[in-house]
C-alpha cells in the first residue's frame, strides 16, 4: 500500500489527513483489473445483446475494486472525519459519534450506543497506517465528547 503523504502531520488546527492507495504499490494488478472489468462487460454484451448491460457490467466491477485501484483518502478534522474514495464520501460529525470501535489497523466511528446487527452499516471507517496509527486516535480521542465508550 502507498501512503501518497508519508509522514501524515496534525497542523496548527488538529487536522490529519492521508491517502491509502493499494494498486499503486504493483500497477500491474490495477492493470488486471481494468481486463476483468472489460471482459465482464463483453461478456454480459454478448450474453444479452445489450451494450447498456455490458457497460453497467463493467462499471459494477470497477465500481466494486474503485477503493484499491483509485485509492481512498481519509481526514480528520476541525468538525468531521471523513473517508473519500471517488465520487463517494462518508462522514460523520464528532459530535455524531457514540462509540468508536478499534478493529487492527481500522477505527470505526458509529453514531450507535452500542453494537448492533446494523452497527457494521452505520458510522464511517478510518483506515489507519502503523506511522500515524496513534496520532489517528489521539487526535479522535480529544475530539469526540467525554460519554463516547472505546471499544476493543
């Protein structure tokens, strides 16, 4: 994985942000990729004779692989932490947050009380790099309010 900013800082206003972008680490992966999303969308063309299938075939695959070959950014902060990956970006409030989760290298920020069945579906996930691991959640922890409960 490629952190396109290497050394993550928290600046004057308590902001972080970086950017997480696997395919840049092998190019030719990104390159496989894009073939399967072709062939897919050849393949549904000539299986239903529609050229508008095929191009919703094809951009079903490089929709569903866009986080690992266009990459995702995350940010941290004065007001939200959000995650953008493309057109897509999700956020949530700090003072939205109820519970932050500690999953390995990801931090979870849920507007819940507790877990759920639909807990894995709200929130936003913060993918998080051994270098700014700990700043990450030092930074979560003086902005999120004094009730939210960590869970490991």
């Amino acid at each position: 994985m490629e952190l396109t900013n290497p050394e993550p800082e928290v600046d004057s206003t308590d902001e972080l942000s970086w950017s997480i972008r696997p395919g840049a680490e092998n190019p030719s992966k990104v390159v496989v990729v894009f073939i399967i999303a072709l062939s897919a969308g050849v393949l549904v063309t000539a299986v239903t004779k529609s050229p508008l299938l095929g191009l919703i075939g094809t951009a079903a695959v490089l929709g569903s692989t866009a986080e690992f070959w266009l990459g995702t950014t995350f940010r941290l902060g004065k007001q939200e932490a959000t995650r953008r990956c493309g057109l897509s970006l999700f956020g949530i409030r700090w003072e939205d947050v109820k519970l932050v989760r500690l999953q390995g290298s990801e931090i979870r920020l849920s507007p819940l009380t507790e877990e759920g069945k639909w807990s894995e579906f709200r929130g936003v996930r913060i993918r998080t790099l051994p270098q700014n691991r700990e700043q990450a959640l030092s930074l979560i922890k003086a902005k999120v309010g004094a009730d939210v409960g960590f869970l490991e």
